[in-house]
C-alpha cells in the first residue's frame, strides 16, 4: 500500500501589492481574489480604471525587483482568451494568468512577455472557460495523434505563468480543475510547476482529467530557479496529487549540458524514482526539453540576472531557425544526440513505467 511521505509546510509566495483594474471588480472571481489577497496581508490597490499605471525606476534591476512583487488583477481581454497551438506539449493554450513569481535565469518568458515583469491573473474565468468547447476535437497533438489520442482535447495552463505558484492567491487553478471535472468530454487540463503547494487540490473532484507535472532539475542546476520549492518537495508534492488519483509527469527542463550533466541528472531521476515508488497504477508521462535562448530573451535576462553562471553563449551554440524565421542558440548535434541516448537509457531502466511524450 502507498503510503504519504512526510510533507513540509509549503512556503506561499506574497506579492507587496495588488494593482485591481475596475472592470475585475465586475467578476465574482476578481472580488475573490481581491479579498483573499487583502486576507493574506497584501496590500490591495483599487484603481479607478482599467489603465495600468506602472511606474518603475529606470535602473533594470530595481524596475525588476518590484516588477516581480507586483501583480495585477485584470480582465483577459478577446485576444488573451483566443486558444492558441502550444505544441508538442498540448492542443491549446489557456492562459489563467500570465507572469510568474519565480526567479529563474533561463526564464522562456523573457523573450515574449512585454514590459516589466510583473504578474497579471485574470477575474474573468467564465469567459475563458467559454472558448474551451469551441476547440474539442480540433487540436494537431493529442487529438489527431494516434500516440496521445488517449488524452482527449488537451489544454495546457502553464505557457505564460506556473499556476501552482499563485493559487493560494487566485484559486483559478482549482476553478480549473473542478471545470474539467465536471465537463462530459474528451479532454484534459495540464500544467506544470516548479512549487509544491499543492494541498488545495488533493480534494477536488478532478475525475482524472487533470494531469499535473513537477518541473525538475538536478540541485546543482536547480541554483537557477530562485524562489521556487527544492526539487525534493516538488518530487514529493507529485507524488501526493498521483495519491489524490490525478495522472501526473515529470518536465525536465531545461536540460543543462553542463559539467557533471550525467552524474548530476542520473541523481535527479534516481530521486524522482524513488519518490514515485509503490504507487499502484500509476499514469506517469515525461516531457524531456534542452536549454536554448533566443537573442532577444538573453539580452533581457542579462539585465534581469547581471553575472549569473549559466551559459549563454551564442558562439558555443548552434542555431536554429523556426517557420517564422526567428532564431534559436540551441546544443550542437553531437551534444544532443548525447543526451538523447543517456535520458533513454537512464528512463528506461529507471522509470520503465513512464511514458515520454516529446524531446526537444
């Protein structure tokens, strides 16, 4: 029988402020939101309009620093709820907030967030959960591939933001959760997150139509994600929502081909093993994704993270260019096939059960 490891109190990250536009004060969701912030300390800022008025210091890294314990309650506009493609990992995008709390210095959203980075959730939830219908059955990665056909129509909440993160504040991944629960359709919410708080949604009556990943890396490079929760409670928290009968994965990323790689991350499946081991039944997918940058994110996260150790170097790297013409610094071709023969080789003897879903 599974039993439950012993679990850490989670550390819940508080922003110093709420900025709450007029129109989210309209939506039952926005005034809970509000209220509960006020609750945990926050200080709640009610403005008169639905203008943003950001005013920040010139320096990047102080504009930074309070971008970061800023959030804003908003209403997603037209745009915003429009589902968006978001291969190889799901069909669709829907975005329940957009921004993230965490400190990471290969941060993806570097490069496409606009403007300071502070953290907006959305009080507008019916009307996202709206455009979730129009879009079943019309994806291109799981409901048209044979492979994945299995999870349904799948929607992936955690393109823009780590809803883990900020669900003591919002609660819409819960609203999220119990949405897919109670939808009679051939579908499945997923998001992923490098925080362990889970115990809001141990109880919901998600009906398995929720999966939920830990994003992980080894300690050593783990040093990259500031303000996150260790990867053992991360490992551990995973395990405790595969308890609560949700299907669950693992996102290694981002893959770091640094020295120590193939100590460092046959370590972190080890661990990840022995955190899933006894569970009965388990549904257990992984999504394997290398580092790579953008010119336009690294010169953000140079400001951002001034010195910082990762490598992110242009001449070190190979480049690679999207359908759109935009440009990648990517691992060589020896380096990933390298990589691509350790991870298939380390999963398939530690984790046989598991199913990996892409490698990028």
């Amino acid at each position: 029988m599974a039993t439950a490891l012993p679990f850490p109190a989670s550390r819940l990250w508080l922003p110093k402020r709420l900025l709450v536009t007029r129109s989210a004060l309209a939506w039952d969701h926005g005034c809970a939101i509000a209220a509960r912030a006020g609750a945990l300390g926050v200080d709640v800022v009610e403005l008169p309009t639905d203008r943003l008025a950001l005013a920040f210091p010139d320096d990047p890294r102080q504009a930074y620093a309070q971008a970061k314990q800023t959030v804003a309650l908003t209403v997603a506009s037209p745009a915003k709820r429009r589902l968006q493609p978001i291969a190889p990992s799901a069909d669709w995008r829907v975005d329940l907030a957009e921004g993230c709390p965490a400190h990471c210095s290969y941060c993806y959203l570097a490069g496409s967030l606009k403007g300071p980075p502070i953290t907006r959730v959305y009080a507008n939830l019916p009307e996202i959960f709206e455009e979730l219908p129009k879009h079943l059955g019309q994806g291109r990665v799981t409901s048209r591939s044979r492979a994945r056909a299995h999870e349904g129509t799948t929607y992936e909440a955690s393109c823009y933001t780590d809803p883990l993160a900020l669900e003591h504040l919002t609660g819409s991944l819960s609203a999220a959760i119990r949405y897919m629960g109670a939808w009679e359709a051939d579908a499945q919410l997923r998001f992923t997150s490098k925080f362990a708080s889970v115990e809001p949604l141990l109880a919901l009556p998600h009906r398995g139509r929720t999966r939920m990943r830990a994003s992980i890396n080894p300690p050593a490079f783990a040093r990259f994600e500031g303000g996150t929760s260790p990867v053992a409670q991360r490992l551990t928290a995973l395990r405790r929502v595969a308890m609560a009968g949700y299907p669950i994965g693992l996102t290694i990323a981002p893959i770091i081909a640094a020295a120590g790689w193939e100590a460092a991350y046959g370590q972190l499946l080890t661990d990840a093993a022995a955190a899933l081991a006894d569970l009965s039944g388990l549904d257990l997918t992984v999504e394997l994704i290398t580092h790579r940058f953008t010119p336009g994110s690294k010169a953000v996260l140079d400001r951002w993270y001034p010195g910082s150790a990762l490598e992110m170097d242009p001449a070190a790297r190979a480049t690679k260019r999207t359908k759109f013409g935009s440009v990648k610094h990517v691992y060589d071709a020896d380096t990933m096939r390298a990589l691509r023969r350790f991870f298939d080789a380390q999963l398939a003897e530690k984790l046989p059960a598991a199913r990996t879903l892409y490698w990028t």
